[in-house]
C-alpha cells in the first residue's frame, strides 16, 4: 500500500542522486582546473626563466643581431675577468671628465684629464704612484711637457707660452734649476746655466769651425782675421 511516506522517500532519493551527480561534476571540474593551473604555472615559470637569461646575455654582450646606437651614462667601469677594476671614464660633479686606466693590482697608470676650466692633460705613473710623464694644454693655449725621475721630482719641462715663446728647462736631483734654454716671441734665444750653489756660469764662446779644422790639418792655410 503506497502513500504520502513512499512518494516521500522516492522523492527525496531522487534528490540525493542528483545531488550526487553534481558533486562528482564539480570534483571532475576541480581536478580539470588544478591540472590547468598546474600547466599554467610550468608555463609562466619557464617564460620567466627565458626572460632572465635573455636578459643576463643581453646585458652582457648586447642584444643578438642589433648594436646600439646610443649608450647614455655618467660614468663606466672596465673589470678584468677577476673583477677587479681596470679602467674608469666619467664625469665629475664639478663638470671635469677623467678617463683612467689601472693596473691588476688597482694603481693608477695613466689618466686622462678634462677639467672644467677647459685645461686638458695626460699623465703616465710608475707602479709607485710617481708621473714620470705628464702633457698638458692650459686654457690660455699654453703647452707644456714634463718629465720625471723615479722619485718623482721633475727634471725636463719643455713649455710654449701663448706669445710663442719657448722654453726648455733642466732641474736636478733636488729640484733645483740647473740650466735653461728659451726663444722668446721675438725670436731671441738665451742661454742659462747655473752651478750647484745656484750662481749663473758664464757661457764659452764656441770658435769657429773652420778655424779648428784648419788648424789640425797641415798645409791648411789659416783664413786672415779681420784687424
């Protein structure tokens, strides 16, 4: 005898396998989506690894197949394959532009100078540190060479002023003046030299060439001189 109870209870299992039904749909829908999200990750995961070595190789050695055109930068650091640093070219932050180059163990060996007075100069040093070559070019176009022992005391200056006048200069081991040689604008040469106490030598004349070989050779007549 069937009654309100039966239909019940055929309804209510009805309900239940439905329900079922859409658990096991959304279980299958879940599995599908962390299989989804799991690919999506391996994925995103090995685009960002490429993006990083394409970076790396792109900063090392540029980007394949193009050259830059432009490169903008305050300053630049050259590093050997030990990582020490070789070499600096920059600006300053009083407008001055130095280029260095060092050696293995970080001296200074040579450096090349800008300043912001428009004064340029080069200069080359030993491993202790002492120029032993230094050029320059001042703003009022004056040039000047020096030179240096190993103790780092300047001995050779040669220089041209703005008005053309030229000098060569000799200093001994003590820094002191020993003789010099100029041109001045006017084309006049003069002659100085000096003794260690500092006091001016007289210069010798220099005789005559022809005088001197005539008087070594025999049979050479001697030129008469004028009375």
């Amino acid at each position: 005898m069937s009654g309100p109870s039966t239909r019940l209870d055929a309804d209510l299992v009805r309900r239940e396998g439905a329900l079922v039904n859409r658990l096991e749909r959304l279980e299958r829908e879940y599995r599908r989506l962390r299989r989804y999200t799991a690919s999506l990750l391996i994925g995103v995961a090995i685009l960002l690894g490429l993006a990083v070595a394409f970076a790396i190789v792109s900063a090392r050695y540029g980007l394949p197949g193009t050259v830059a055109e432009i490169v903008s930068a305050k300053k630049f650091v050259l590093r050997g394959q030990e990582g020490a640093v070789r070499g600096l070219w920059g600006t300053e932050a009083d407008g001055s532009i130095r280029f260095v180059l060092q050696d293995r163990k970080g001296r200074s060996r040579a450096k090349l100078n800008l300043l912001s007075d428009g004064s340029a100069g080069l200069s080359l040093a030993d491993t202790a540190g002492y120029p032993h070559a230094v050029f320059a070019l001042l703003p009022d176009n004056s040039v000047s060479v020096a030179f240096a022992d190993k103790t780092g005391i300047t001995r050779t200056v040669f220089g041209v002023s703005p008005d053309g006048s030229a000098t060569l200069v000799f200093v001994d081991r003590k820094g002191s003046t020993r003789a010099s040689l100029g041109v001045d604008g006017h084309g006049e040469g003069a002659l100085n030299l000096l003794d260690r106490q500092g006091r001016a030598l007289p210069a010798e004349p220099v005789e005559p060439a022809s005088d001197s070989i005539s008087s070594e050779v025999p049979g050479t007549p001697t030129p008469a001189r004028k009375r």
